[in-house]
C-alpha cells in the first residue's frame, strides 16, 4: 500500500465491491478520475485481486459447513491431495496447515448424508485419514483485511 487513501479505498472496496467511483471519491476526497486511476494500479499491483458476489449458502442449497482435517494414510505418498480434490465443487477453500494434520479443508454441503459422501469421497480420492468438525453457526467470516 501506498499511503492513507490507498488505504481507505481499500478498505471501501473491501466492504462493498460495488462502491461507485463517485461514492469512493466522496469517501477520500479526491477526483473520480483519480480514485479510478488509484484503483487501477492496485488491481495491476496484484493488491485487488478481484470482486465477488457473496452467496448465502442456505439459498444455493448447501448449509451445513464443516472442517475436515486430512493426513495422508502413508507419509511417504506424494503431497497432491489438493490436485486431487479440486473437482469436488463442495470443497470452498484447502489449506496446508501445520500440525499433524497435512491440509484443512472448508467444505459446504447439502446435509449430513452429503457431508458422510464428501468425506468417503475425499478418503478414496486422495489415500487420507479425515477429522471432521461440523460448523454450527458462523458470527463472521469474509472480513474486510483492511479495516
């Protein structure tokens, strides 16, 4: 980051990805062009990486959501599970992780008996050992990184 308004356009697009230019140039006091020029060079920095819609996961039809916790059956197998495993569209994000566990796995599915499929999907596909922790409410997530 730059500077102080790099910061507070930042932190406006991070709360709302479809902030007008306008309403971004009233926020730090600079000209529209400007705010879009600013912009444009965070996006080709790499800092703005991209914009999404947040979808409510009941709505889609998957809302329960689950840590699984994967380790290889045999530590000497090839480290791939996460190639292995990205066509499983019920799979939101994987993370290496340090502990015994090798990677964490966020997955958001239908219901229980889809959770149980997932997981005996995810054993088969890549050779792993599970250990699942059901979410039962989630107070946030997704937050803005910068404040």
């Amino acid at each position: 980051m730059e500077d102080d308004v790099d910061a507070r356009i930042l932190a406006a697009v991070s709360r709302d990805g479809r902030v007008t230019l306008a309403d971004l140039s009233a926020d730090v006091g600079l000209s529209v062009s400007a705010v879009q020029a600013r912009l444009k060079r965070l996006e080709s920095r790499g800092v703005i990486r991209g914009y999404r819609a947040v979808v409510d996961p009941e709505a889609v039809g998957r809302p329960l959501s689950a840590f699984v916790e994967i380790t290889p059956l045999d530590p000497g197998q090839p480290d791939n599970a996460p190639e292995l495993l990205q066509h499983l569209s019920e799979i939101e994000a994987c993370h290496s992780i340090a502990g015994d566990a090798a990677y964490m796995l966020f997955v958001r599915v239908a219901s229980p008996r889809a959770l149980e499929d997932l997981i005996r999907e995810i054993r088969h596909m890549a050779s792993v050992n599970t250990r699942t922790t059901v979410v039962l409410q989630t107070f946030y997530e997704g937050r803005p990184l910068v404040p």
